[in-house]
C-alpha cells in the first residue's frame, strides 16, 4: 500500500510539472530566429551641401536567423520615411526604382554557437561580411556586430559601427545627381552610413 501511495505521488508530482504554465527553454537549441520589427529599426543617414546631416528609415521589413546562423533581413523600399514627403517620392522612384525593384535584401551569417553560449543580458562583438542586394545589384562590406542576449529566447543584433554604403556600389550615381538638380543642392554626399538595431526571437 505504501509503495502504491508513493508511487501515485509521484505521478501526481509529474503531471503537475508537466502542465505547468512556466515555459521550458531549449539552452542547446539553436533556433531559428524570427525578427521582431516592432522592437527592431534600419537606418542611414544623408548629407546634403557637405554639412547638413538627415536621418532615414524604414517601417516595414521581416528576417529571421536560421539553425546554421545565415541572417536574412527583407526589407520593403516603399516604407521609406526620410520625413519629406517630396523626398520619400524622390528617393523611391529617382533611386531606388521600387517598381522594377520593391524590395532590398541583406544577409549575413551569425556564429550561432557563441550567440547560445551567451548568459541573460551577457555582450558580445563579432566580425562578419554582410551582403546588400539593391536594384539588382550586390554588394558586400565587412561589419561588426554587436550582439546582446536578452534572455533565454531573444537577441538584440546591433551595428557595433555604422556600415559605410557608397551609392556607386548600386550604380546610383546618375540618380543621386538627379536628385541634387531637383533639390537644387550644391552636393549630395554619396556615402552614407547604415546602422540597425534587430531583436530576434526564438
């Protein structure tokens, strides 16, 4: 009778902990990650007559990180908000040409390893090539990450420094200068720094 009791607690004990409302992680899965955009923002920064400086982002893009690490941002060229109207006009369909081409593609890969070896709110920098894929054209730069384990199912992927993207790189320079004569600016610089802040959830 006693073994029968014990037994029955134990079970009851089992199911309990089985059924519990506190979620279980898996410390050795590796993901794949899926981007959070509403905690997530990508930006670059124009300069315009040598000295005055302008923020741009956009408002709608989707990525994930799979199990092997490789990172794909998808990014929707019409969410541009360069806060001009006129200018959003401009640089959609002067620049990038969202018609033929809506969307920018950026990939890069991640050491997954040393991401999940990282503890809650533990820091880390890492070196790795990213690839940017505009109007039909790419283009790869070495960057540096900055990556933060927020807890056991998030990430925060951060630029450690800007990445320094030269319009020529996408055969832009005809439309950068067709933009100057619109705007009527003494010049527009054509390298411009790109910063993101992705948090990835798991």
């Amino acid at each position: 009778m006693r073994h029968i009791i014990l037994g029955t607690l134990a079970s009851l004990a089992i199911t309990a902990c089985s059924g519990s409302n506190t979620p279980t992680v898996d410390s050795e899965r590796a993901g794949p990650w899926d981007l959070k955009a509403q905690s997530s923002s990508i930006r670059y920064t124009t300069i315009k007559n040598n000295s005055t400086a302008e923020s741009n982002n956009f408002t709608l893009f989707s990525g994930s990180v799979s199990n092997d690490g490789t990172a794909k941002i998808d990014i929707a060229l019409n969410s541009l908000e360069t806060n001009v109207d006129t200018r959003n006009e401009r640089m959609k369909t002067i620049v990038f040409n969202t018609l033929d081409h809506p969307s920018a593609v950026i990939t890069s890969s991640l050491p997954m390893s040393e991401l999940t070896d990282l503890t809650a709110h533990e820091r880390k920098r890492v070196e790795s090539e990213v690839s940017v894929t505009l109007a039909g054209t790419t283009a790869s730069y070495d960057a540096e990450f900055m990556i933060t384990r927020l807890d056991a199912n998030e990430v925060l992927v951060e630029s450690a420094d800007p990445i320094m993207v030269n319009a020529q790189d996408f055969n832009f320079g005809p439309a950068i200068d067709k933009l100057q004569e619109l705007a009527k600016l003494d010049s527009i610089t054509p390298v411009v720094p790109v910063s993101f802040s992705l948090v990835f959830k798991r």
